[in-house]
C-alpha cells in the first residue's frame, strides 16, 4: 500500500494575514520534524491490508524471493572477502534493500536503462550482468565487468544498459536527465530509471535534474532508496522535509512513497512510474527501505543502539517473504531451503570464479577511457614526458 501520488502543492483558496500565515509555517515546519520514515508506520499497514496471493502474484513472489536470496548471499560473500582483502577500496552492500532492487528491475525492459550510485551490486545482477563477472569486478579482475578496473562502485556494461554505478553523491542525475533528453530527442520508446540515496535528495544536482526533466517531459524516473540514513545521519536531522517525495510537488511532477521492504508493492509502484515516464511525464518514486549494515563494509554503525539493530532484524525483507511464501503454503519449508542452498552455490561459485581469474595488466591502466577513440588522446602513464623529443648527437652535446 502506498501514500496517495503527489502532483502539485495545494493551491491556498483564501488570503490570510502575514500573522496566521506565519504561525502555519512555524506548526507545518514543527509537523513535519516528526515525520521520520519510520518502518512500523508503513509496514504493518501494508500487512493487514494485503490482498489474497493468486497464482500469478506467487510465482512472481517465488522469483522475487530467489533473486533476493541470490543478492543476500553475494553481498555475504563480499563482506567477507573485503575482510579477506581480496576487495579494496570502498564497498557498500544492498543487505536489508533486497526487496527494493527485485521490485524496481522487474518493472524495467531489456531496452531500458539503468544509472545507480555506489550500492549497485544488486542491481548490475538484476539487470542480467553474470554474478561471475561482478564479483570479478569486486575483485579487481580481468573477467569483471569493468575489465577489474572499476570496481564496487563503477560498474558499467552497456550490454545490459547499466550506465554506471558513481561514487560521487548525485554524480548519475544529470547524466540520467541528459539520457533521457536524447532518447526524447530521438523519439525512441525507453525510459531511464536514476536510483538514488536519500541523502542525494538534499543537492543541487537533484533539483536541478527534477526540474529539466518536468520542463522538458523526459522520460526518467528518479528513485530514492530511503534508508533512514545519510551515511550516519538520520533523515529527519538533514531534511526539513524527511517524506522525500512530496518534493516533487515543486516542480508539477508526479510522485508517490512506497514500502521498500515489501517486493510486489514497490514492483507495482515502480510499473506505474514506468509507466508515467514512458508516456513523456517524469515521475519520483520514493522506496522506504532499512539498510541492515554500515553505510559501508568497513562502517560499524556506533550510531545504532544495541536496541535499534535487534527491532531492525524485524524488518529484514529475505526471511519475511520466505515466512510469507510458507505461510500462505506458496512454497514448504523444504523448498525455500533448497533455493537457499541453490543461490548460496552460486555466490560461492562466483567467489571462486572471481579468485581465479587474472590481474589486469598495468599497462592497460589508460585503456577505456573514452567509448571511442579521441585524437590527441594521450596513453602516457603518470610521470611520463608529454612530447618525446630526439636527443642531439653526443658531438653537439658541449657545444
């Protein structure tokens, strides 16, 4: 169940005075410093709400759960293996968002694209990428996704349409908008979906993209996975506005909030702001999500209470479907714990394949910068002369 969509802000049908308009904006701003997306004000009420399961909506439960399964058991084994230093530099995992990456890439075509942020491993194999070659990417090796050389946060694979996991905060939203201008520009019938963190919510890149998609109809809809946290900063300490979605209301675009913890529903969500984009409106889809981990494998959350992580696991989205599936005799116990052991094979599987795959060559170090070559791309590595000049004949040299 979601909150109802948001278009534009309420038009005011009286004129108050500078006085009572002043006191609305002191108690709406007091209003809405309480406003913190807080799990068990969503998901109980999708609980008690939700439909019977037909037959359909089970299968389709059943995939969601093997993928999410998948997802769970190969971040587990990043988290090791960065433990392992067989991954360096940063790492952040989807542990805890694994309902929302199902739910958001099956509402998506092969033909559509895809730019995401640093937390990307989940989604580059929900967009078809070999669970093989993204562990080798997180390795750092030759058969990964980027050649080795991009690692957990820029994977890309045009194959597949993933445009790029950016390391820097909103680094995907203006590149996704301009995208999107060029698929308007050349008529074609794709969409462009930006994941984003909450925390992205409150730079200029983000309003700056929000507003050119509106003014020129693009076709792209902007995600944000909300958390709760901005690294270690809680929503309601960073926005004066912690409902992310509502801010699209200033820029006459459709948006809506969604649980993220629930698959169908952010599936179902996600299919009409697909659907809203491929029609030529934007559209601002917030997923209400919990990330069960530091920000990053090497974060170790003190900002957590004790009580705080142990109400948490509550919410993990993986056990509950699978709770869910049995409950409503979808799957037996049995065979969830097959597809358990199933998805576990296959990380365990891509670990080995990752471990035996090469280093890449430090003379490739400059391959790949550009799609395409570029004249007067310069190949030298760092320190190297930028123009090789004749030395002089040794009998010119005392001259």
């Amino acid at each position: 169940m979601t909150d109802n969509a948001l278009t534009t802000a309420d038009e005011p049908t009286k004129k108050a005075s500078t006085k009572k308009v002043a006191a609305k904006k002191v108690t709406a701003k007091k209003a809405s410093s309480k406003k913190a997306p807080a799990r068990s004000a969503i998901a109980p009420r999708n609980a008690s709400r939700r439909a019977a399961t037909s037959k359909e909506d089970g299968a389709r439960l059943v995939k969601f759960y093997r993928d999410m399964m998948l997802i769970r058991r190969f971040e587990e084994r990043a988290a090791r293996a960065y433990t392992e230093a067989l991954i360096g530099g940063y790492c952040h995992l989807n542990l805890g968002e694994e309902a929302a990456v199902v739910g958001l890439m099956g509402a998506l075509r092969d033909t559509d694209y895809l730019f995401t942020n640093y937390r990307e491993h989940g989604y580059a194999i929900m967009r078809g990428i070999d669970p093989n070659r993204a562990m080798a990417e997180l390795y750092g090796r030759v058969d990964g996704v980027s050649k080795g050389w991009g690692g957990s946060m820029h994977m890309f694979d045009m194959s597949h349409r993933l445009l790029g996991g950016y390391g820097i905060v909103g680094g995907q939203l203006p590149l996704a908008t301009g995208a999107a201008l060029a698929i308007k520009y050349r008529g074609l019938d794709e969409v462009v979906m930006c994941t984003m963190g909450d925390g992205t919510a409150n730079i200029g890149a983000f309003h700056e993209s929000l507003n050119i998609a509106a003014l020129w109809d693009l076709p792209v809809v902007f995600v944000v996975i909300n958390n709760g946290l901005g690294m270690g900063t809680t929503v309601a300490k960073a926005s004066a506005e912690p409902e992310i979605y509502k801010r699209a209301s200033a820029y006459a675009m459709a948006a809506e909030r969604v649980d993220g913890l629930d698959p169908q529903a952010v599936f179902d969500a996600a299919q009409r702001a697909v659907a809203s984009a491929r029609a030529g409106h934007p559209f601002l889809l917030e997923v209400v999500s919990e990330r069960l981990r530091g920000h990053s494998v090497v974060d170790p959350a003190k900002y957590r209470s004790a009580e705080e992580v142990s109400h948490l696991a509550q919410f993990d989205p993986v056990p509950n479907l699978a709770a869910r599936l049995i409950k409503e005799k979808i799957l037996t116990a049995a065979e969830v714990h097959r597809i358990d052991e199933e998805q576990s094979a296959l990380a365990d599987a891509a670990d080995a394949f990752a471990q035996s795959s090469a280093h890449p060559d430090v003379a490739t170090l400059f391959d790949y910068n550009y799609a395409t070559p570029v004249a007067n791309d310069s190949r030298r590595l760092p320190g190297e002369a930028l123009f090789v000049t004749a030395q002089r004949p040794s009998a010119e040299v005392g001259r």
